[in-house]
C-alpha cells in the first residue's frame, strides 16, 4: 500500500499535466490555422477548470478511502 501513496498523486500530477499540454497544443493549432478560434478558447476556459475540480474531488475520495484502510489495519498514517 505504501507505493500507492506515492503512485496515485504522481499519476495523477501527470495525467493533469498531459491534459493541460494538450489542450495548449490545440490553442496553438487553432491558431496557426486561424480556425475557430473563439470555440476554441471558450472549451479550453470551461473544460480545463472543471476537468481538475473533478479531478481534485476524485484524488480527495481516493485519498480517504486509503487513509481509511490504512487505520482500520492500524498502520496510522504516512
């Protein structure tokens, strides 16, 4: 259990910050393509916000319910 406290932040981190990449990365396309720019824009201000409130509310469930586990064996926490 032990690597999961270091594992499940660190993929977490990283799949946040590949999402956030590539949601740049569509900017920039649109950009240099000069299409649909404002859709764009508005999908990347709405999406990327509520894409980590609800990746914050899943980390903070998943965190609980380890830390649960972890004291109901009587390993206390980290």
């Amino acid at each position: 259990m032990e690597w999961a406290w270091r594992a499940i932040p660190l993929a977490v981190a990283a799949f946040a910050l590949a999402f956030i990449g590539w949601m740049i990365w569509m900017l920039r396309l649109s950009w240099v393509r000069n299409d649909s720019w404002g859709f764009t824009v508005t999908v990347a201000s709405v999406i990327i916000p509520v894409f980590l409130v609800y990746l914050w509310l899943a980390v903070y469930v998943l965190w609980g319910i380890a830390r649960e586990g972890r004291e109901s064996r009587g390993e206390g926490r980290p």
